[in-house]
C-alpha cells in the first residue's frame, strides 16, 4: 500500500481536494470499524498525501456518528506524521469574520457521546495533552495562510474551539456561556480528532474556515443551514489553496513535533501484561515501544 507522511481530513465543504494528482482510493479496514470513506492517495505538487472527507464524500454521517478512531488508525497505517484538519467553525467573536481562518492551540470539550481514545481492555495510558495542537505544525499552517494574502479571509492565529455535541447548534445562552469562557470558536469534531492523533503519535492541526457567528450576534441571523453551505463553498476554494502551501512547506522542512514521541512515557500498564489480543489490535500504536 501507498504510503503518505501529510495526511488531510475535510470537514463539511471539503469532500475532495481538485490539486490532487495519480490519485488511487484505499479501502482500509481497522480494529475499529471502517474510517469515513475510502482514502484518497494523491500527489500534491509532488508529494504524496492522504485525504479523507471526514463526513463522508455524501456526506452522510453526523458528528456523533464519526468513526474518529477508524479514521485516524488508518491515516497512522498510510504512514502519515502529520495531519490538517479543515473544519468549519461558528464565531463566537466579532473579529473573527465569517469566511476568516482561525488556527486554534487550545480545546474545550463538550462531546457526550463520543469515544476519544485507543486505549482500555486491559492497557491505561495517558497522554499528555495541555497543549492540544502542535505548536511548529500550526505555526506552518498559519505562515502558509499568511503568505497567500488571501482578500476575503483574515487569519487569526491562536484561540480556543469549542467542541460540542451536535447535531443541533447551539441555543442562545450556550453561545454565550462560551463567549464568557473566551472562547473564539465552536464546532463538532475536532477534540476527538486531537486527542487519538496524539495517542497515535501524529502531529496535528486545526484549519478553521468560519462559516457564521452561531447564534450569539445580534446583527446577524441565527445560524442556518443555506448560510454555512454559501459561506463553506467560498471557504474550500481558499482551503484548497492554503493545504497546497501547506504541504509544499512541510515538504521542503517538515517540523518536528512532541507528538512523534507522545506515548513514551504515556502507558502505565506493563507491556508484558497486555493481553495478546489487546497488544495485536494497538500494535501499529505500540510496536516501536514492545
């Protein structure tokens, strides 16, 4: 199988990506259930990447439903070290601008349903995770954002994503609860993403396309499904060319990452009393470390 050292996930918007060429699809079956959709092996610019539309190219899966262990056990399995994650977002502050890009550092989780780690069934680990993003990965994606100039789209590097249930968006008094945390943005799926890159030793960032100011701004309308769908089809042509830059800087200097070597001092358990089931179904996480 092809291998692939940048990986890509698009949100809502993103369900393919048009620089991509000698494009082959990959059908892969994890120990947890089968990712999104096929993967997209492609070259950008000469090098190769993974693509994944994190709903589905039909987009037929909500963000309780996502399969995000699948998803990103079988970017690890393609070899990918590092991972951009295109999503859109609501603003939860006036300068950032419907059609701006937020580069977030920071999470706060209010999932309920959601499964966010590898590990259990007789093996405990705990990784490190104060700061959430990789800091040179998101430092090369907003440079990459910087560089094009791009008219209708202001970067704003740094700021906290809210990440919420769904599928509902949020009421009123929730917006603002969140506003009050200082939060700068909201979504549905990227802590889970986060979090099992991390334990799988990937790299990873957050492109964030604002689509709307949720439900909080009293001079725009509350949040609604043909106003995301006008502003996310402006957001994946600017996406499209930032991942472009991305790739080409992470090509000519790929930076290194703390999360190359995350699970290092992370596994509590003795690796000698991990069941042999256990230890199968991870060894792609631990088999630098057995």
């Amino acid at each position: 199988m092809s291998q692939a050292a940048i990986g890509i996930i698009g949100g809502s918007g993103l369900y393919k990506m048009d620089a991509l060429k000698d494009v082959e699809e990959v059908a892969i079956d994890t120990p947890f259930g089968k990712p999104s959709d096929a993967i997209i092996l492609g070259t950008i610019d000469g090098t190769r990447v993974a693509f994944l539309a994190r709903h589905g190219r039909n987009h037929h899966l909500t963000p309780s439903e996502l399969p995000f262990r699948a998803n990103i056990y079988a970017m690890k399995s393609l070899g990918v070290q590092y991972l951009i994650s295109a999503s859109a977002v609501g603003s939860l502050k006036e300068e950032a601008k419907p059609l701006d890009m937020v580069v977030p550092d920071q999470f706060i989780d209010r999932t309920k349903n959601r499964v966010s780690t590898f590990f259990g069934d007789g093996i405990v680990a705990h990784i490190g995770f104060g700061d959430p993003v990789c800091h040179n990965l998101a430092t090369v994606l907003a440079d990459a954002v910087a560089s094009l100039n791009l008219t209708d789209s202001t970067l704003h590097r740094g700021g906290t994503y809210v990440c919420m249930e769904g599928p509902a968006f949020s009421t009123k008094a929730e917006s603002h609860l969140y506003r009050s945390w200082g939060a700068t943005i909201i979504g549905m799926t990227n802590l889970p993403e986060a979090k099992l890159a991390r334990e799988a030793e990937i790299a990873y960032a957050t492109l964030a396309l604002v689509t709307d100011y949720d439900c909080w701004h009293p001079d725009h309308d509350s949040v609604t499904v043909d106003l995301v769908i006008a502003n996310l089809q402006r957001n994946a042509v600017n996406a499209q060319k930032v991942i472009q830059e991305t790739v080409r800087r992470l090509t000519e200097n790929p930076p290194t990452s703390d999360a190359h070597s995350a699970l290092k001092y992370a596994i509590l358990t003795p690796l000698d009393k991990i069941s042999a089931t256990t230890k199968e179904k991870l060894n792609l996480l631990l088999q630098k470390y057995l």
